[in-house]
C-alpha cells in the first residue's frame, strides 16, 4: 500500500470511530434518562465524563484526519472512546 494510499485510509477510519463514540454517548444518555442517577454529583460525573469524552474524540478526529502520521490525534480517539465506553458501563 503507498504511503499516500495509507493516509487516506487512516483518515477515512478517524470518522466512523468519531461516529462509535457518538453511538454510545446517545447510548449513555438514554440509560441515564431510563435510570436516575443515585445523587446529584453521580449526574454531575457523567456529564463530565461525556463532555470530555466528546472533546478528545472530536480533536483527535480533526488531528487524525488532517495528520494521519501524527500519533496524538489516533490517542485522542482512543481516550474519549475507552472514556465514553467507561462512562457507559
């Protein structure tokens, strides 16, 4: 594969796991809007834990995108992922 060919995939995989984490911040917040949280800082936590798992996702998709070598956005994706992944379980 060229190196060209490379980053166009890698660029093109920074969206759909953008779209992942939006799935399951959508996920979360039903489970959240079934259940009521036990206290007020519970709530307070996970809309934290979204709100910042939403932010390093989206940042990491934009440096993923328009830089596809550089590592900080494809860690970026990875950290809001397992953040919202955590939030949801």
């Amino acid at each position: 594969m060229s190196v060209g060919r490379a980053a166009r995939w890698a660029a093109w995989l920074a969206w759909p796991l953008t779209g992942l984490c939006f799935a399951a911040v959508a996920a979360t917040v039903v489970l959240v809007l079934l259940g009521s949280p036990a206290t007020p800082s519970d709530a307070a936590n996970l809309y934290q834990g979204i709100a910042a798992a939403v932010a390093f996702t989206l940042v990491g998709a934009i440096v993923a995108t328009r830089r596809s070598s550089n590592p900080i956005g494809w860690l970026f994706i990875g950290i809001g992922l397992s953040g919202v992944l955590g939030v949801l379980t």
